[in-house]
C-alpha cells in the first residue's frame, strides 16, 4: 500500500479546498436540509421500531428510479412513486409488527430485484447506475435541490402538525387508540412521509446507505437523552454534523461521500452509546 496515493486521496485537494467547496454549495445545503429532517423523523422511526421498513421502502425506491433511468423518465419522480408505493402498502397491509415486518421482508428482495434488472437493462453511463446505490450527493444540481427542498418543507410541515398525536401512539399505541386518537390514519400518514423523505434521500445518498440518515442519528440521540424535545434536537442536530460533515471532509480528496457519512454518523452513535452505558451504570451504583 503506498501512503501517499492514500493521503492525495484523502486530502489531495486542500489546496484547491475553497474552489471546490463553492461549486459544491448546493451539497452541502442538500446535506444540512436531509440530515435535519431526517434525523427528525428518524425519532419516531426509532420509537415505532421500523428501521427495517426504511431499507424496504428504499428498495422499492432505488427501483422506481432505475425503472425512470431506463425508460428516460424524471429518476426523483420515479423514485418518490416507488417509495410511495413501498410506504402505501406497508402502511395498509402492515398494521401490526408481525405483519408489517413480513410485508416489509417480502418488499425488500422484490424491489431490489426489479432495480437491478433495470440497471442491467440500462445501457447508459454506468455513473448513473451506481449512483442509484450509493448517491451523488456531490453533484447535487438546482432542479434536484429544489425537489428537496419542497419535499422537505412538505415533510416537516406534516410532521409537526401530527407530532403530538403521533408521539402518543408511537410511544402507547394502546393507549391513544382507547383516547381516540385515529391510530391507523397516523400511522398511514407517518408512512407516507417516510416515503418522500426516504425518496429523496435515495437520490443523493443512494439505496443503500439510507439508513445512516434516518435511523443512526436518532438511534444515537436515545441513547444519551430521553425528553420530548432533547432527542428530536440531539437527532437533527447529528444527522446535519453527519450529513454536512462528511460532505466538508469528502471534497478535500478524491473518495466517495459516503464512507464518510457513514463513518461520521456511526462514530457518533459509538460515542452515544458508550457515553449512554456509563450514566446508567453510575445511576444504578447510586
């Protein structure tokens, strides 16, 4: 291994840093606005255990893109179809765990199936297949940003005006069914927005690395903090240092994005975790 090709891959670019970060603007904003909404939905993602839902949908996803790249259709479009699509019938058929995870573990293998068929079927650039997997986060134009935002903006405008409903029944689910709260109408709803904002982080993270944004920055947060206001903060604000972190750190070199999202959000559940384990041994000991 000679480490000097391993430090110009790295840091080759320090010296151009400050070029390459302004024609990477639109990045780092899709980073800062993904990482935030998603470590905010990631919360209750967490609360009503459905991680596992959150790699079905982006199967379902990553096809409705490649579908979209082959046929020469809007890829965002096709992939925010096929995540509702994933969303729509995990929400309706999956109303108890047991279902729903089986539903989910039937999804997964289908719609990556379908992806990868279309891919081999597609005879563009291979650039654009791989994207599809692992995102371009660092190609990020004024269109898709856009999309983004709106979806974002849609997302986290829903979010809040359910938070407090959907809290109580991710929390007891019981219990805000026999309060009245229209339990099955919130849990559809809840997946229907996991869905858009699953689909748009497929596009710039890739199908396979989705879960880094929407699950890991909030599993951190409940490891160290419990109210109802410090986890959604803590989880925004881990997904963002995440998100835009790694973005910051990939362009001084010549690597992917997402080894170093991956890293960055990984190393902050590990020190969330450690941290976590220790104030509950010193709570018990007192």
């Amino acid at each position: 291994m000679n480490w000097s090709d391993v430090w110009d891959s790295m840091f080759g670019g320090l010296s151009d840093y400050g070029d390459i970060l302004a024609l990477v603007s639109n990045s780092v904003w899709a980073g800062a606005i993904l990482g935030l909404v998603g470590g905010l939905i990631g919360v209750f993602v967490i609360q009503r255990d459905m991680a596992f839902a959150v790699h079905g949908i982006s199967e379902l996803s990553f096809a409705g893109a490649a579908f979209a790249l082959l046929v020469g259709f809007d890829v965002v479009t096709g992939s925010i179809l096929g995540s509702l699509l994933a969303a729509g019938l995990i929400g309706w058929l999956g109303a108890r765990a047991r279902d729903r995870n089986s539903i989910i573990g039937v999804l997964m293998p289908f719609g990556l199936g379908l992806g990868i068929l279309f891919l081999s079927l597609y005879s563009g650039r291979s650039a654009n297949r791989f994207s599809l997997l692992t995102g371009q986060i660092v190609s990020v134009q004024s269109a898709q940003l856009g999309w983004l935002i709106v979806i974002s903006a849609v997302v986290l405008v829903a979010l809040l005006l359910i938070w407090r409903p959907l809290r109580f029944d991710s929390l007891d689910p019981q219990a805000a069914a026999a309060r009245g709260v229209p339990t099955r109408m919130i849990s559809f709803g809840f997946m229907i927005l996991l869905g858009l904002i699953v689909a748009v982080a497929v596009h710039i993270i890739g199908a396979l690395l989705v879960l880094a944004l929407l699950v890991t920055p909030a599993a951190a947060a409940v490891r160290i903090a419990s109210g109802p206001l410090a986890v959604p903060l803590l989880a925004a604000g881990f997904g963002l240092v995440s998100a835009v972190g790694g973005i910051l750190l990939a362009i001084a070199g010549t690597l992917p994005v997402s080894p170093y999202i991956t890293t960055i959000s990984f190393l902050i559940y590990l020190v969330c975790r450690i941290a976590g384990a220790r104030r509950n041994r010193v709570t018990r000991a007192e």
